[in-house]
C-alpha cells in the first residue's frame, strides 16, 4: 500500500475543463502530495475509487467501516464553486 507522510497535507486546486467531453472532469493532484507517492510517477500503476454517498450518516458509516479495515489511503475531497 502507499503511504503518505504522518502530517496532513491540505492543498487546493482547480478542476480543469475537458474539451472533447465538454465538462469540468479533470483534478490535477499538486506537487506537494505527488512528493509524498513516488509511485503516482509510474504509468498505470495507481487506481482510484470514488464513492459519493447522499447524507453525512451514510457518509459517516462508510468512514467508520474504511477505518476499521484499513482500506487504501482516504482522501477527503471537496468540490465547490466559489461565489463571487
């Protein structure tokens, strides 16, 4: 399994528009956490799996049950639009 540093790292960024399918679909990872997973410069190597759950208590139940087994490294991911 990767494993990143014993900090956390908070970054933020941008989602990239995609021209050829027309939306926002792109997240470019910041270099501060690709210095911690040597192994996202090898191709092909690193999957991902993205869960979106309706309410923060299934949210909160898949958290625990991540916890408890030890599934992957967790991401907290949020995507939002600034106002303004």
């Amino acid at each position: 399994m990767i494993e990143p540093s014993n900090r956390p790292i908070i970054t933020d960024g941008h989602v990239f528009y995609d021209d050829k399918t027309r939306t926002n679909n792109t997240i470019r990872l910041k270099r501060r956490i690709i210095e911690q997973f040597p192994d996202l410069r090898e191709p092909n190597s690193i999957f991902y799996r993205a869960e979106l759950y309706p309410n923060y208590g299934e949210l909160g139940q898949r958290i625990e049950q991540v916890t408890a087994e030890k599934q992957g490294i967790p991401i907290l991911l949020f995507l939002y639009k600034e106002n303004g």
